[in-house]
C-alpha cells in the first residue's frame, strides 16, 4: 500500500518551453502533497506544499511564477515548469502525506519515484 | 528551529555484517515522529523505518531497528546482516508540527561483499 506515481520519468526539453510534472497517490488519498527538487549528492530541498482544493505554500526562494502547482483532487497533483531553462534542470520528487487510514498515511510522506528534468 | 544531524557522510560494512547510521536532532516539540528513508542509485525515496516520540519502545522492521533515546534526541539505525541491496544513501528526517519533514545530509553506505 501507500504508492505514489510520478510522470514522466524522464524529460528533455528546449530552453522557454514549459513541462508539467504528474505526481498520483494510487491507493490512498492524500491530503497535502509535497514537491521537491533535489541537486546530485544532496538531501531534499522542499520546493512547496499543496493542499487539495488550495493554493499551494512555496517556500522561500521558490518563484511561484515559475513553478506552478495544482492539487485538484485527492490523488493529483501536478508541478509546471513553466518557461524552463537550463538552470531549471534538476530531479523533481513529490510525496503524498494521506488521510486519517491505517497504516500510518496520515503520518508518513510516501514517495514518487522522481522525474528528472534536462533543459537543453 | 528544528535540526536534523547526520555526522557520518559515508559508512562501509561487509556484507552479513552490522552497521549503525547516527542521527541527532533538535526540537522543543514533545510529539514527534522520526523517520529513516533509503535512497538507492534508483533515486526512488523509501522509507524504512518510522518512530513516534511518545512511544518509548524502539521501531523494528525486519532487519532494521531503531535506538531512539528521546532525551539526548537521538536517533540511530542499526542494520543487521547487512545485504548488497541495502547499499543507497540513508536520510534521517525530523517531521515538523506542520507535517513538513527536516531532513539530514545523508549517510552513503557502502556494502563490501
């Protein structure tokens, strides 16, 4: 139980062309949604927060403009990238905090498998 | 504001041995939950083990075990009878009031076979 899903898992894009990131919890709900980009041989940098239904809480630092999230529903949500540049490549992970359940969702992020972004 | 240390940036066991990753954080809360993820070459984020603070008796899973010593707010995990598939990076991670979680720097293990 708890998985995650995370499309694509792989993207190369042109610089000033925009790419959206879908992140699905598959067997849970999932009340807040986190995304994250993480740089090689370093720990997690939390980009933002999304609650179901609100407007996403960015950290500071993070261009909202930039990068845009939607959490429509309970199970998506989705991060665009939006006028992407080559400083903007980077590993994208998201992770799916659920509702009150068994199991311990409520109280544990499960994980994505990641995408990871090229900007040529 | 609330830390989380990890102070070995690379650890090495032979194979079928044991090996213990330290942690220690810091915070004001007194309900907490304490977490351990593997990260392998994949990059897939996995948890391994999870601890709530206001339990006393130290999570295990199998071949993973925590000792988790509130009041000097630390948090280790010991691996038993290390395996070639427990090589990755280990993160330890504090989650905060808000749900967010604090995370270390990360411990690289190194199995020897």
């Amino acid at each position: 139980g708890a998985v995650v899903s995370q499309h694509p898992s792989w993207v190369i894009c042109k610089s000033g062309t925009s790419v959206k990131i879908e992140c699905r919890s598959l067997d849970f709900q999932a009340t807040t949604m986190f995304w994250y980009r993480q740089f090689p041989k370093q720990s997690l940098m939390l980009m933002a927060t999304s609650n179901e239904g609100s407007k996403a809480t960015y950290e500071q630092g993070v261009e909202k403009d930039k990068f845009l999230i939607n959490h429509a529903s309970l199970t998506l949500s989705t991060l665009t990238v939006t006028s992407a540049h080559p400083e903007d490549s980077s590993f994208y992970i998201c992770s799916a905090r659920g509702l009150a359940g068994g199991g311990g969702v409520q109280e544990t992020q499960y994980f994505g498998p990641g995408t990871r972004l090229l900007v040529l | 504001a609330q830390t989380v240390t990890q102070s070995q940036p690379e650890m090495s066991v032979q194979e079928a041995e044991t090996v213990t990753l330290s942690c220690t954080y810091d915070t004001s809360e007194s309900d907490y939950y304490l977490f351990w993820y593997k990260q392998p070459p994949s990059r897939q984020m996995i948890l391994v083990i999870r601890q709530e603070a206001y339990k006393q008796q130290n999570a295990t899973e199998n071949r993973f075990s925590v000792n988790f010593q509130k009041a000097a707010k630390s948090f280790s995990l010991k691996i038993s009878d290390s395996q070639l598939g427990d090589a990755a990076m280990y993160f330890c991670a504090y989650r905060a009031p808000n749900y967010q979680l604090i995370w270390g720097a990360g411990t690289k293990l190194i199995i020897k076979p």
